[in-house]
C-alpha cells in the first residue's frame, strides 16, 4: 500500500480521493496529514 504508513481514517481516505479526482490541491483543514499527503492547507 502506498500510504500503509500514514494514520489514515475512513473519512480522511474519502475527502483524499475526492480531492484527488476533482484535482483540487487546496484543503481546508487543520488536519495535518492533508500536507503530508500534498496537499496546501488553508485554515
């Protein structure tokens, strides 16, 4: 698995993969797993 290291839940897989396909790079979140993933937080 490529992400087998992170502490990933249900909801953050799906918020993940939606981001991913809709190919949105900005998350509005103070989780950070988003940026480790990537992703630019926006808070």
């Amino acid at each position: 698995m490529k992400y087998a290291d992170k502490n990933l839940c249900f909801t953050d897989c799906s918020s993940v993969a939606t981001l991913w396909q809709r190919a949105i790079a900005n998350a509005f979140t103070v989780d950070y797993r988003f940026r480790q993933l990537g992703f630019v937080m926006r808070a």
